[in-house]
C-alpha cells in the first residue's frame, strides 16, 4: 500500500466496504437491523419477517460492496502513475452510491448516506491532488 493520502484514503475505503459487504451478505438479521437502520424496526409494522424479506436485497448491496471494496483496495496498491485515474474512478462510483445512498437517507439510514458520500467526495479530491 502507498502512504499517500489516496492511498490511505482507498485503503480506508476498501477495508469499509468489505466491512459492509461482510454485514450484508454474512450478517444480515434482526439485529444488525436494528443497529445499522434501527428507524426501519420502529415502523409500524416492520419485524423481522421484512428483515428476512429483505435478504436478497441485502445479498446484493454486499456483492455491489465487494466489488467497491477489491477497486478500492486497487487504488491503494497501484502504480503512482495508474492510481489518480483508478480514484477518480471509483471515486465516482462511491459518489453514484451515495446516490443510492439519497434513497437510503430517504428511509433513514442515515449513516449509509453520508459514509459514502463523504468517502467518494474524499477520494475524488484526493484523487485530483495528485
């Protein structure tokens, strides 16, 4: 890994993202939900028939998450010549997740919003830094 501030800032990103991965593939259940969305279990309504609903979406949030994360990891390791391109994007994809993120915000998962779009923001500055 590079200790340039992309580097850190990818590396950081890549170790997030498989962290999040990890939830939403491995952990997902009641009691992740609740820690992670705990406005989603005090909908009216809202139980765990709906996190287990909610499973497969979930599935594939953690493969989009993978995929971040093994760029993200990428980035942290290339050539100095290669890497501003590669943050710049994967950069622009942690910004189109926090897009995603808006919807996320949207039913309250607040943290989710503002990690990615801090994170993308992050990179694609330090991206552009170099």
């Amino acid at each position: 890994m590079r200790w340039d501030l992309l580097g850190i800032v990818a590396g950081l990103g890549a170790l997030l993202h498989l962290g999040f991965a990890h939830q939403e593939v491995v952990g997902w259940g009641p009691a992740f939900v609740r820690r992670a969305a705990g406005a989603w279990m005090r909908d009216p309504g809202a139980d765990d028939a709906h996190v287990a609903w909610a499973r497969p979406l979930a599935f594939n949030m953690g493969a989009y998450n993978l995929v971040l994360a093994v760029g993200l990891a990428w980035t942290a390791v290339a050539d100095p010549g290669v890497a501003p391109a590669l943050g710049r994007y994967f950069a622009f994809w942690l910004l189109a997740a926090a897009a995603a993120a808006a919807a996320a915000a949207w039913t309250k998962v607040w943290p989710a919003a503002a990690l990615q779009g801090s994170l993308g923001l992050l990179l694609g500055l330090a991206a552009l830094a170099r």
